[in-house]
C-alpha cells in the first residue's frame, strides 16, 4: 500500500495527529512526495519500540539534541517507511531482530528541525514529515550505541521514558501520546 493510502486509512489520535495528517495527504496528492532530504520539508520514519509485554521502551540518547529520544531517521529515498524505520531501529541500537506490532502507521507528526552541524557542514532548519511506527523488541537482546549520533541506547519503563526526555514538547505532544496508544495493543505473554 503506498504512504497516501496508509495515511487515508489511519485514524487520527487528537487533533494535532488529524491537522499533520491532512497536510501529508495534501503534499503527497499533489505529486510532492519529498522521499529525500533536498526539499525543506521532508519524510521521516521512526519507530516506538515496546518489549512485548508493552512496559518497557527503547530510547537512544541522540547527541544533536542532547536528549534521550525514540529511534528513526530520514526516508532516504524509501518508499516503505516502515522498511525505513526498521532500518533506522537496527543501525541506531544494534539490535538484530525487531519486528512491527502492526504494518499500520501508529502516529504522524510534523516535527521542526533547527538549524544544525553535522559532520562539519550547516544543515538549515527544515520539517521532518514525520511516519511513527510500533514495533517490538526483546529487551534481553544486545543493544549497542551509534557512534557519531547517539551516545547510549537503553530501555526504559514507559513513564520514565517520557521523563527521561529533555524536550518538553516531544514529552507532552508525542510520548505521552505513543504511550497512551499502546492500550489499544495488548501485551505478548
């Protein structure tokens, strides 16, 4: 199913999910699919990633932000995003398998990007069209840091996850919000 279908078919959390939601709709139908990271605006996938039983979450401590944040990174040219995000779980923790809860999109954001270095060179500020999806994770597996983007990776129980967070906005707008979701996904026993 391609990403205008998908996001047709998901089902808005609040309001802010419903408004990003239509503006990707309206990006996407007018033929302005930004898969790469040349225009100002452009797709992103991360991923929310849950231990089976639902209580412990994966987040790496991401050096540009100098926060603990959720995993994810830019489409790159990918047209299946959770493919994307699945790419980006296992490149930014190490961890070998990682599978989707579901193939549905879990939450849409449209997130800002401040200006930035990055290995050297200016990044102008930019917005990341943003595709979350929820995926799973055994949290006995190995994980391992990624040298240059984040300094540590590390489960968390789903409160402490929101808290460990130093981006206000990103606790109470979007990890408050993918933890409240999580009911809608019963546990694995």
């Amino acid at each position: 199913m391609d990403l205008a279908a998908q996001l047709r078919a998901f089902r808005p959390w609040n309001e802010q999910e419903e408004r990003d939601r239509e503006a990707l709709l309206r990006l996407l139908e007018n033929g302005q699919a930004p898969y790469g990271r040349e225009d100002l605006a452009h797709l992103t996938a991360s991923a929310w990633v849950v231990s089976p039983g639902r209580d412990r979450v994966l987040l790496a401590y991401h050096n540009l932000y100098d926060s603990w944040s959720w995993l994810g990174g830019h489409a790159d040219g990918e047209r299946d995003l959770l493919s994307a995000a699945l790419r980006e779980v296992r490149e930014e923790s190490g961890l070998e398998e990682v599978r989707p809860v579901s193939r549905d999109i879990y939450s849409v954001e449209i997130l800002t990007v401040d200006g930035h270095e990055k290995r050297g060179r200016y990044v102008s500020s930019h917005l990341h069209l943003n595709v979350t999806f929820l995926l799973e994770a055994d949290p006995a597996a190995p994980v391992r840091r990624k040298a240059g983007e984040n300094s540590a990776v590390a489960w968390f129980a789903l409160e402490e996850a929101v808290a460990a967070s130093t981006e206000p906005w990103f606790q109470t707008r979007i990890y408050s919000k993918l933890n409240a979701r999580l009911a809608g996904y019963p546990p694995v026993r």
